[in-house]
C-alpha cells in the first residue's frame, strides 16, 4: 500500500522550541538586513511586471499584495541569479519567478526559503543528466546532459526553471501548469529533510488528516491512470508522493475552483496547509 506518512519526527513550521543563541543571531542579521533591503522603494515597473504575468495578483487585498511586493524584493535580493546557455536575466525573468514563488509562502513564515540560495534559469528546455544517485544529490551548478526538463529543484541546492516554460505558463493558469510553483512546492516539502509529499504541518492532527486526504487521493489517482479513466489530476502526479504534491500545488493556484469541485478534501487540506484559499477570492472578485 502507497500511503502518505508522519514519523513523529518531522519539524513543524512553528516550533515551540527555545532558539539557540547562534539562531537567535542569525534571526536578528537576517532581520536587519531585510530591513535594509525594504528601507528601499519598491523598483519602478516591478508591478508592472507582476500585475501582466501574475494573474492571481489581482485576486489579493491590498495589504496582500503589499506583502508578496515585501518578498519579491527580499527574495529577489537575497538569492543568486544566474543565467544559463547565454540566457540574460532581465528584471521580467527575475521577478515573474520571485512573485511566483514568494505566492506559496504569503502565509507563511517568511523564511520558508531560506535553504534556497540559487536559481538556475535557462532560455529554453534543459537537458539534464540522467541520475543514479537519490534525488537529495547536492547540486552547485548548472545542469547538463540528456534528460529533458523544465526544471527542478534540489534538496540543500538550486532550483532550475526554463524561462520559455515560466513565461507561458504564467499568463495562462487556466491550463493547470506552472513550473515555478511545482519547484518551490518541492522546496517546502524538503524542509524538514524529505522530499516524501508530507510538507513541515503545525499539528499532529493536521499531519494525520493530511495522510488520511492525500493517501487515498493518490492511491485513486494511480488506480484511474492505470484504468485508463479520465482524471483533473494531471497524471505525472502518479510518479511519487512528493510529486504528487507538487502537482497538487499547481492545480490549487492555477485551478482552485476545478480542483475543489473534484477533490474538495484536497483541496481544503491544501488550504489549510498554504493558509489561503484561492477559490473564495476568486469568486469573491467576481461578485464585485
């Protein structure tokens, strides 16, 4: 049986857990030098920018998107950049990614990130090596080889995203895709050390509901793929656990009213997990 789990050791986002002086340390620098970062304005055409390629933008309240602006601009200072096969990066690339990426934690702790110290982007689908080892392999650089991929994301190493890929996607969430969020989805789910489909949860109760939910979500969907069954799931959820996630991920954020009308006790597993509920300020935008 493929199943979901919580070993009674994975870390909580919220941890009642005195911090050490060495983390009380680095709080306060990374505190001060976020500060630094905000005491500058918001760069002119940032929102622009946003506002054309991040459709859910428009669904935030003001003060939401005055905190997704906040991370963009730290999120976009604190990482490393680099553009690969002759790729420039631009303002547009950097910040149509950081504001994809920084949607997944507007809820949450802000330093969600932190093990995220590269990005990787590519012009046009990469060719990555075929792997023997695990999928925890620390990567430092660039990829290469035959595998094709429009990104990926590497425990205690880079993401890497195809810009072709980012830029379509983001204009047309309707369609269920959107690699930047499938990435950092895989960055949340390895924090607390594995990438198994089982994100850091703040409860024992909403571990267990979350294994009960995506356990048998996922066992239905790999049952209805092999069946040959029509799915709203796409099927490379079927690959493993923390694909599933993943995909999960894109389908909350580019489809949540599809995805909560089919699988509503994933979708409110999801909600509360990512402490927001995209269906509701959609629907409420069109009341207005």
């Amino acid at each position: 049986m493929i199943t979901f789990s919580y070993s009674g050791e994975k870390r909580c986002l919220i941890s009642n857990k005195a911090l050490t002086l060495e983390h009380k340390m680095l709080n306060w620098l990374r505190h001060n030098r976020r500060k630094r970062i905000l005491a500058e304005p918001f760069p002119v055409g940032w929102e622009g920018i946003i506002q054309n390629n991040v459709p859910y933008y428009h669904y935030l309240t003001h003060e939401e998107q005055k905190d997704l602006r906040d991370l963009v601009q730290v999120f976009i200072a604190e990482k490393h950049w680099e553009g690969c096969n002759g790729l420039e990066l631009t303002d547009e690339i950097r910040v149509v990614i950081a504001a994809h990426a920084c949607l997944l934690i507007l809820a949450l702790p802000s330093d969600c990130y932190g093990s995220v110290e590269s990005i990787y982007v590519y012009p046009s689908t990469v060719l990555s090596p075929e792997r023997k080892t695990g999928f925890f392999e620390v990567h430092t650089a660039p990829v290469d080889g035959p595998q094709a991929i429009d990104g990926e994301a590497h425990y205690r190493g880079p993401v890497i995203l195809v810009w072709d890929a980012v830029k379509q996607e983001s204009r047309h969430p309707e369609r269920g895709h959107n690699v930047v969020y499938h990435e950092f989805a895989h960055k949340l789910d390895m924090l607390d050390g594995k990438a198994d489909g089982t994100p850091p949860l703040t409860t024992r109760e909403e571990y267990q509901r979350w294994i009960d939910v995506c356990s048998q979500e996922y066992e239905t969907l790999i049952r209805k793929v092999e069946e040959g069954d029509p799915v709203f799931i796409d099927d490379y959820a079927t690959t493993n656990e923390a694909e599933f996630f993943a995909v999960a991920t894109e389908h909350f954020f580019c489809q949540p009213g599809p995805l909560k009308h089919h699988h509503p006790g994933l979708y409110q597993v999801l909600k509360e997990f990512y402490r927001q509920d995209p269906e509701r300020k959609i629907v409420n935008s069109q009341l207005l």
